[in-house]
C-alpha cells in the first residue's frame, strides 16, 4: 500500500467519523434519565416541592425546591449530564444542612422535561429558572452552584447576573476541549453543537469564584479548574480534594469541608494588605567592599 492510498484511506476515516460525531454528538454528551409524569418525588428528611413551567406546547421545565426554616438564601443547583434529578435531589441535604434552600432543575429531555435540546435553548432556560429565583429572592442570597456539565450553564446564569457566589465541582475549561482529549484527530471546533466555552463566560463574572475539584478526577482533569482560576483570578479560589474523582467527589470529607467553608464565609472576605507579607518588598544590602 502507497501513502497515497493511506492518505486516501484516513480521510475517508476522518470524515466518517466526523459524520457519526455530528448526528450522534447528543447521545455521547448526555445521558438521560426519563421519568413519568405521575412520578412523585421522596426524599427522607426533607421538605420538597415540584415546580413546572410550561415554556410552549412541547417545552417544559420541570423541577425541585427543597426548603429549610428561615433559609439563608437560596442555591441554584446546576446538575451533571446524567440521570434526572430523582437521583441528583439527595445532594441538596449538603446545601440545606447549612441552612440553605435549593432549587434543581432537570434538562429538556431529562426527567419530567420536555422539549428539543440545543446549547442555546439550555442557557435560556438556566437564565430563566434563575430569573424566577430573583423574582422572589435578592440576588445577594442566591448562590449559583454547578457540578461537571452543570458547570458551564452556572458560569453563564453567573456571568449575566450578580448572585452571591459561583461554586463549580469539577468543572471543565470548555466541553470542545475536553471532547478533544479523546478524539484528538477530529475537528471538533467545527463539529461540537455544545461547545460550552466556561472559559469565555468566566472573563465576565462579577462574585466570588470558587472552584472545587478532585486531584485524581479522570473525566475532567484538575488542570481544567487550573486554567479556568488563572482567567478571573482576583475573584477566584481553589479547592483541590486530595484523591477525589469525578463521580465520587461526595465520598470524601476534604468535599464538604470545603463546602461548609464556603457557604459560611462572606461574599467578599479580602485580606487587609497592611497587615500581612503581601506587601512587603525585598530589602537588600550593599555590601562593602574592603581593600586589602
């Protein structure tokens, strides 16, 4: 076999599985769980209600509210890519434990959610969940929270609102460049409908920052929350989880300690500068030269 024919023979690849990534991109991104319409909700030890906003004839958002007596505030939990939230409402006892509300919200396609799924259509139904949230609640009270894909829609409901806080577990630099740690020899930047460029929308959040992730996370490396710290740097701070990984980072106390750390410090807790090293500078000393 000439190189002609293995270059004939690799393009011919290339562009097939070019084709497959484009048609079957929203199967390998996002794995649903459906439910039915007359399921009920149960979690133990906590106070639940089930909200549905009918968008058109066939969009619908459906959701949890999870409540405390006399809520600090209220966190706007963003989920991962799988399941619904009849799986991911038992994290809210992490939040309301502290004394904080929390509002999820299923993806179109997830859950009892209805309607076509685009990245576009994704944001705008964040932005509106998060719209009815501040119709209710002073945005000095509500923190926007987000866990793998959940990551990139909190940073951008974030960057176009002033909550309290933006919190992100695991969180991913962009979904074309973590697509392209597995398929490196794909043009993704063309091919990707959901691009999710955290790193873009981050440049434009205005509250504390916090980025929490696992040191031994396969999905979405640590070197992810890395870069992303480096963009809005002055707002942001880091909580690496020693060992924790993608889908376990719960398991591990280093997680909820840091969690605890962050919903009960301040919005802005700056250092005084007058009272620590960081301003201070280098003294040297000539030195003296003697003859002799």
């Amino acid at each position: 076999m000439n190189w002609i024919n293995i270059i004939f023979i690799t393009v011919i690849s290339i562009t097939l599985l070019s084709i497959l990534f484009y048609f079957f991109q929203d199967k390998l991104i996002f794995k649903p769980e459906k439910l039915p319409e007359d399921f009920i909700f149960q979690y133990e030890n906590q106070v639940v209600e089930e909200y549905n906003f009918q968008l058109h004839d066939d969009v619908l958002i459906n959701g949890l509210h999870f409540k405390t007596e006399n809520p600090k505030g209220v966190v706007f939990y963003l989920k991962g890519n799988s399941r619904s939230i009849k799986g991911w409402g038992k994290f809210a006892v992490d939040f309301t434990l502290h004394g904080w509300d929390v509002i999820m919200m299923d993806y179109r396609g997830f859950g009892k959610s209805k309607g076509k799924r685009t990245q576009q259509t994704m944001k705008e139904d964040a932005l509106l969940i998060y719209d009815k949230i501040k119709e209710k609640v002073d945005e000095k009270y509500i923190i926007v929270y987000g866990r793998s894909l959940g990551t990139g829609f909190a940073t951008k409901v974030a960057s176009m609102n002033n909550p309290r806080m933006l919190i992100l577990a695991c969180p991913y630099f962009s979904i074309s460049n973590n697509v392209k740690r597995y398929l490196p020899f794909l043009p993704t930047g063309l091919l990707l409908r959901f691009s999710m460029p955290t790193y873009k929308w981050m440049k434009y959040v205005n509250c504390p920052i916090k980025l929490i992730h696992g040191t031994n996370d396969k999905v979405i490396p640590m070197k992810s929350s890395i870069k992303l710290s480096k963009i809005n740097p002055k707002r942001t701070r880091m909580y690496p989880i020693i060992d924790g990984g993608h889908k376990n980072l719960h398991n591990f106390a280093g997680y909820h300690r840091a969690l605890k750390e962050i919903l009960e410090s301040k919005p802005f807790e700056d250092i005084d500068r007058e009272k620590t090293s960081i301003a201070f500078k280098r003294s040297g000393r000539k030195r003296s030269v003697k003859n002799g």
